[in-house]
C-alpha cells in the first residue's frame, strides 16, 4: 500500500513541477494513456543521453516540455549560487 502511495505522489509532484495546462490537472490515467505511454527511445550517443520521441504523438510537445522542465530542476540545484556584483 505504501508503494501505491508513493507512486500517486510522485505522478502528482510531476504534474505540478513539469507540466502546464491540461496536463497539469489530468487525471491519472489521461497520463497514463497520453504522456507515459508515448512511444520513444532513450538513446546514448556521445555520452549524453538523448530521448527521441515518435514524431506526430499528440502530446509530443507537453513530454518534451515537461523533459525540459524537469532537466532545468536537475540543473538549477546542482549550480552553485552566484553573488551579484557590489
């Protein structure tokens, strides 16, 4: 039961940080059957990791964003903080 919990946690947690618009307040399983179940490959070309997804998935565009935002998070925090100028 704990697991279950946790899952529906962490797709609520991602809908809020990396998805805008009708995604952000989808119901499970409009994300189940419209965003994870896009068809894609996670490929590894000079070692970076690329996700090529099927061009024409109609929610393309909001996995893609969604990516984006998720891969911003990641960065903002591992950066460190600069002082502004005085």
């Amino acid at each position: 039961m704990a697991t279950v919990l946790l899952a529906a946690d962490l797709v609520r947690w991602f809908q809020l940080l990396c998805l805008d618009g009708y995604w952000s307040v989808a119901r499970p399983k409009a994300l189940r059957w419209g965003l994870f179940h896009a068809p894609g490959r996670l490929v590894h070309r000079a070692r970076q990791r690329i996700v090529r997804i099927l061009d024409g998935w109609p929610s393309a565009d909001a996995l893609i964003g969604a990516y984006e935002k998720l891969a911003a998070l990641c960065c903002a925090n591992s950066l460190p903080l600069q002082s502004a100028p005085a």
